[in-house]
C-alpha cells in the first residue's frame, strides 16, 4: 500500500498530569470536523471523561461528533487490527500513552509488525509538558540505571505542546523552553492552555516519512550553531567537517519503500553535549539537572563510504542504541547520485533514497552533504564524529558517484 494510502498514527505522551486527557477528551468532543480514532490506555492517570465512556464495555464506540474511542485492555496490536476493520470511519489515529511510558516500544510496533506496516504509518510523537511542574520533573533525581521519564518523552517528541502556559510568568516559560531545547532542539514548541491547539498543527506531521525529510527545509536537521543555554551553562552546537553520516544500508539490493533493520543493543555510552553546570539554583531551590540526554547535530560535506557506514552504524546500535532515542539524517554515498535519508528510533531504522521514488537524486551541480541528528542518552560528540570520519570514502571513490 502506498504511503499516502495508509493511516497515519500519532503517539501521545506525556508526564502524569501534563493535560493528555484533556488535549483528548477536547478531541473526542470538540466539533473540528476531523475523523480521529483515539486509542486510550486505561491504565493512565485518568481515563476519558467518564460521562463518555464508564458506561460502555466496548473497546471500540463512536462519539457524536465522528470520532472514535477506544481502550485498550490488552495488546496493542490486537486493538490496532480491530480497529482497522472500521478503517472507513477515520482517517487518524492516535494513541495515549500514561504518564511513566516509554513511547518507544509503541513507535517501533509501526516498524517491525507486517501487518500493520501495512495498513498504518507512524505519523509523529507529541509530548505534552506542563509549564508549571516540568523543570521539577526533569531535575528529579533517579537511581543510577532509571531513566527520568520525562527527560524521554521530551528526547522522543517531533511537538512538544507546551500546556498551562497561563499558570507561569514569561520568565519561568523562558527557563522552560530553555530546558526542553536543551533536551531537543529539533521540535517546534507549541504554547497552549488547558490543552487547546489547532489538530492541524499537531496531526498529518509526517516526522517519520521519509519524502518529507527530503523535501523539508534544511533548518529540520539543523542543530543550533554553538547555542549556549546562559541560565544553564550548557554549550549546544553541531560540527562542521568532513564526517560521515549515519543509517546507510547495501543499495544494492531489493528495496520497496523503506529497509527496517532490528540490531541487538547493549547499554553503553559517556557523557555528550549539553553538559555544563549540573548544579545550579533556580528561584531559590538547588536542583541536580540531568544533562545525560540530549542533541547531537552533524553536517559536513563529502561522500561516505556505503560498507564502512553499514560497518560503524552496526556497532554503534550494538551498543548504544538503548541510548539513541531518535536518529534521522540525510546522507551522500559515494558511487551514487542516489540520494539516501533515514528516521530512527532506538536500535529500528527506516530508511530509503530516490532511487525507490524518495524525492529527486543529486543533480549536476548540487552540492552534496550529510546532516544527522541524534538525540539520546549519554552520546558522545567526539566518539560520533570520529565515527563518521571512519566512514568516509576515498577522494577517487567519492567522485565516482558525482555528475
């Protein structure tokens, strides 16, 4: 199927408390003439308004205004392939997560399972962060191997709905961008009350369609030059440079419209970018930041070498792709006037070039680069760009590939 032909999927996530039920429950009562099947973990926090669903023992019912609840009490799967025999009656889904999730295993069931690969397609990961607490959620110290959730859903998020922007001063919402681009600077902030936005602006994002990151401005893999946090002490900046480019694959071989590769990982890794002053005070409270998480951008130019990046990328999710929350690049591979480009999550990779239709290859004149992002947990600047430059090709090979 192709893509444009199938469902897209947005995952939910958020800290307990943020305003995920709220943001729903707007959806599944608001009159936006959208058709969108909300799937609701009733595990969470707080389920749906009552009034709306505590009377019911369906998974799966209808709303008033067209759009459909449903709960899951079990596999997720499960859920997804009974909604999908009412797949006339939507045209999004999405899916809540609760407050302590990973939204990882629920983006990655889009990449490994073949029957929903299908029919759905992961649209985009929206985390919503409550102005007036979130700063105190990401300094809550952990014990040593416990991820701060938070921190996660942040380092996950292709929009991050910034709610109850009411409840803060200006320079309290100011610490709190800052923070959160800290974490990732790759996705648009959206301000918001009681959970209000435009559906348009948080469904049909595409983050995880590979034409898109194509035809997207430059700016969408673009890490801010050397942007230093002045409250925090933290230094940001991507590196200039010939250095390789991540998420390649042998071209060699049958493609359809995207490769899912599964490596096995391990936990690995030291201390990255976004480091700083971890203690620091703040309206008179000493916190302990968690700088552990955060974004690496790379962009150089040069052509890299298609078995050296297949080399070094197989080793890095070895062991460190528990720590690699989101990946996503374009890259040139020497030999090819293909172009290649990729979108990650964990250990999984999607990835595609024009030759399977994915946008318009090189052309004659065009200059060539790489540019990755890399958001994760204790990553390492130097290692990364040490490993790109591994993976760059010879001068005579990379000109092979040029018009």
């Amino acid at each position: 199927m192709a893509p444009a032909d199938k469902v897209p999927v947005s995952v939910v996530t958020g800290f307990l408390g943020s305003g995920k039920t709220t943001l729903i429950n707007h959806i599944l009562t608001g009159e936006h003439g959208k058709k969108v099947a909300v799937i609701e973990n009733e595990y969470g926090e707080v389920g749906v308004d009552d009034a709306l669903v505590m009377d019911t023992k369906e998974e799966i019912f209808e709303m008033n205004n067209g759009c459909i609840c449903c709960t899951v009490r079990g596999d997720l799967i499960r859920i997804l392939t009974k909604l999908l025999k009412r797949k006339n009656k939507f045209d999004h889904i999405l899916i809540e997560t609760t407050g302590l999730a990973d939204p990882a295993p629920v983006a990655q069931t889009f990449f490994v399972d073949e029957d929903l690969k299908h029919s759905l397609r992961l649209d985009s990961i929206l985390t919503v962060v409550d102005s007036k607490h979130i700063v105190m959620h990401l300094d809550e110290e952990k014990p040593d191997g416990v991820i701060n959730e938070s921190i996660q859903q942040v380092a996950f998020a292709d929009k991050i709905l910034l709610n109850k922007v009411d409840l803060v001063s200006e320079a309290e919402k100011a610490e709190v961008i800052d923070r959160i681009k800290a974490i990732n600077r790759t996705s648009e902030i959206i301000e918001c009350t009681q959970a209000r936005v435009d559906l348009d602006r948080i469904l049909g994002l595409q983050s995880f369609d590979l034409e898109k990151i194509l035809s997207m401005d430059p700016a969408f893999l673009t890490v801010e030059e050397e942007h230093h946090h002045h409250h925090h002490g933290h230094d940001h900046g991507h590196d200039h440079g010939d250095c390789a480019q991540c998420a390649a694959g042998d071209h060699d071989h049958e493609h359809h419209h995207h490769h899912d590769h599964e490596h096995e990982h391990g936990e690995e890794g030291c201390k990255e970018c976004a480091a700083g002053d971890k203690d620091h005070t703040h309206h008179g409270h000493k916190h302990v930041h968690d700088s552990r998480v955060s974004s690496v951008g790379i962009e150089c130019e040069g052509a890299l070498d298609m078995q050296r990046l297949n080399e070094w990328l197989s080793t890095l999710l070895q062991e460190k792709g528990a720590d690699i929350y989101r990946s996503k690049g374009i890259l040139n591979i020497a030999g090819t006037d293909d172009k290649f480009v990729f979108h990650g999550v964990h250990m999984m990779l999607q990835f595609g070039s024009s030759r399977e239709g994915l946008g318009k290859p090189w052309q004659p004149g065009e200059k060539r680069y790489n540019r990755v992002v890399f958001i994760g947990k204790d990553l390492n600047r130097k290692e990364l760009n040490e490993g790109f430059r591994s993976c760059m090709a010879d001068e005579a090979a990379a000109n092979g590939g040029e018009a």
